[in-house]
C-alpha cells in the first residue's frame, strides 16, 4: 500500500468515525486527499498536492479538483470542524479551558482572525475566518460571530477564559463573553478610563505602578460607559521583546495568577507559525479569495488535529526517541506527529487510527535547547500592591 492510500484511509476512518458528512461524497473524497497532499507534501500547493492523489486523470484535472473544492459555496466550513472538533476532543468535555482570540496577516490583504483552544505549549483552532485590511485592530461587527460560534462548540466545556491582547479591547465583546457565560484575561490600552469609588477617572497608564511592584484594583470601573465591576491587574512584565506595561482586565479578582493566565495567550502564535514557515506554508498558496481561505483552514485545522493527536499518542507509548534525538521533548506534538507518519510510513508501520487529546496535565514539558528554554515572560514582583 503506498503512503498516501494509507494516510487516505486512516483519514476517512476518522471523518467517518466522527459523524461528518459532505453534500457529496465525491466532495469528501477530495477534502480527505487534501489532507493527505498537506501532510506529504508538507505545503499548501494544489499542484503537488494533485500527485498523491491516485488515477490516470491528467495532474492538471486533479488540480482543478481541489480548486473547485476551495471555491465550494456549499461546503458548511465552521459546521463541518465543529463535528470533528467535539469528537476528537470528546475527552476533554467537562474540564476547564483557556481560549485564545488573535490575528494573523496574510498576504498584505487579509486578517485571520481564530479562536484557539490553548494545549500544551500550543493551541487548537476551534474557529475562525478573514476579513480584507492589513490592520490588526479589527471592529467587533466583523469577528464577533467567530467568537459565537467557538462557544456553540465548547458549550458542553466546564468553564472557558476567554485570551485577547489590545487590539480585542471593546465593550461590546466584554459584554458578548459575559452574556455567553465565559471568563476574560485581556490586555487593556494605557489610554482606557478606570473609574474607583470616590475617585476621579485616571487613565490606565498613570496607575501603572513602577518596576517590581504590581498592583491590583478590585471592583472597579472602565470606559466612559462606565463597563463594571471589574478586575484589574498592572505591572511591569519581562517578555522576549523585552519589559511591556501589563494591564490584564478580568472578570474575576486578580493576583498574581491573572498575569500567567494572560501569558497562555503567546501558545496561540505558535499556532499561526505552524501554519506558516513553521509547517504549511500557507502564504505560498497563491489564493487570494477569503472564502476559499476560509475553506482551506478546514484542511488546515483537520490536518492539525490529527498530527498533534499522533504526536501525543507517540508520546503516551514512549515512542518518541524513534522521531525526537532531544533527550527530553524537544518538538511540539505537531512536529513529533509529523514526523512519526514519515517514520510509520517508511517502515511500515500502522498510523494511529484514533484521535487522543489527554485532559491530563502535560507531563513532557518541551525543551528544545537551554537557548530556548526561557519562558516567553517572566513574572518576578519583589512587592505587591493591593
């Protein structure tokens, strides 16, 4: 059997398995060999992706398959991930969850918008879409439903905090996240009004307290509409990009922890650099349609689910030295998912016919190098404020 029928057929299983169903099974044949095109070819590239795809039709004709299915009005993008999401994740039903809502830029045209669930030093896309504009500060009239629709999915989760930087600060998603039942951890602009009892507004960026120090205000209120009460917590924190002003808005009270819970928000650009330079490529795929985009982050975001549930099962059977020369975990589960299919493939081995997401807390830390092994921040108060 050649790898890419084998990919093929694991694949199918697992759609199946999971209850999804196109319009047309000629349709779902083509998704699934588009996974499969993905994962081999590592890349998005309808050409190449064409040669995995077996037949004596000419490439040019396989070709055009996958363009059609990328330019499909009938193809339920969200609806369609939202089955597979909730099946492969089935075992993390009832847990508590962080989610994280960022942006990427694509082409110089398009801003990708996602909410990702965050997962062991990385995030899963739960869902998303594009909007035309090179800003990353997006209104909320043209994200909001991705934010809806991520709770559709998760409704079944025990309690879900919502991860946003300044460019998500709006009343109005403030009072979407409160309505739908979530928790907040979002980053705030130095320029928001903050309102304490008997006291005139200050602006946020004149509390701030100095280096070393943090300080907490609880029951408070923000913006001229007066959004509240809510919880605030401010200092100086040590980044990669060196020391930024934190003020972290929650729904809850805020210590310390509030600035960790925040800091989970950075996994969700290890999620945007998989799907470019660090995994596939997506910038080189030439589709400048947001439909067709948004259509291929289905490809994109299956094909996620099944090499990170490979790469988590590879690890649970003590399989990793066969993928990983790091003595400990020095790849993401994506990669070590990655790599275990070549490694199966070639040697003839049985892919993993079952998705596996462990709610457990992760016990195989990555560490790629001691060069790499600094936290993306750094929390180290010497006093705290209250």
């Amino acid at each position: 059997m050649t790898e890419s029928l084998q990919i093929y057929r694991t694949i199918s299983r697992l759609v199946m398995n999971a209850g999804v169903r196109f319009h047309d099974i000629r349709c779902q044949a083509t998704f699934i060999w588009a996974v499969v095109g993905l994962i081999l070819e590592q890349g998005v590239h309808l050409g190449q992706w064409s040669k995995y795809r077996p037949g004596f039709t000419k490439q040019a004709s396989r070709e055009r398959r996958f363009s059609r299915w990328l330019h499909n009005s009938r193809i339920a993008t969200l609806e369609l991930y939202s089955i597979l999401f909730r099946y492969a994740l089935r075992d993390l039903v009832g847990t508590e969850i962080n989610l994280a809502l960022d942006t990427s830029q694509l082409f110089d045209r398009f801003v990708l918008i996602r909410v990702a669930l965050v997962y062991r030093g990385r995030a899963i896309p739960v869902s998303w879409g594009l909007v035309a504009g090179e800003s990353s500060t997006i209104e909320f009239d043209k994200y909001w439903y991705i934010v809806w629709r991520a709770q559709t999915i998760l409704f079944e989760y025990k309690r879900c905090t919502l991860l946003a930087d300044r460019g998500f600060v709006d009343q109005k998603l403030f009072e979407l996240v409160r309505d739908m039942g979530w928790h907040l951890r979002i980053r705030l602009k130095g320029s928001i009004l903050v309102y304490r009892p008997g006291q005139e507004a200050t602006k946020i960026s004149r509390l701030m307290p100095t280096k070393g120090r943090a300080l907490f205000l609880h029951d408070v209120w923000i913006t001229k509409n007066s959004f509240g009460p809510v919880f605030l917590a401010l200092a100086h924190v040590e980044t990669a990009n060196g020391v930024q002003k934190w003020a972290i808005l929650s729904d809850e009270p805020t210590d310390l922890n509030s600035f960790h819970e925040y800091g989970l928000r950075f996994d969700i650009e290890e999620n945007f650099l998989d799907d470019k330079s660090g995994g596939f490529q997506l910038e080189s795929s030439e589709l400048y349609d947001s439909q067709a985009l948004t259509r291929l982050g289905l490809i994109m975001a299956t094909t996620t689910l099944y090499l990170v549930s490979c790469g988590l099962a590879v690890v649970a059977y003590e399989l990793r030295p066969l993928v990983d020369a790091h003595w400990q975990r020095g790849l993401s589960y994506f990669q070590i998912g990655w790599r275990w299919i070549k490694f199966a493939c070639t040697n003839s081995l049985k892919l993993f016919q079952f998705l596996f997401f462990d709610p457990k807390p992760d016990q195989h830390k990555v560490i790629a190098s001691k060069r790499f092994a600094k936290p993306a921040f750094t929390i180290n108060f010497s006093a705290t404020v209250s």
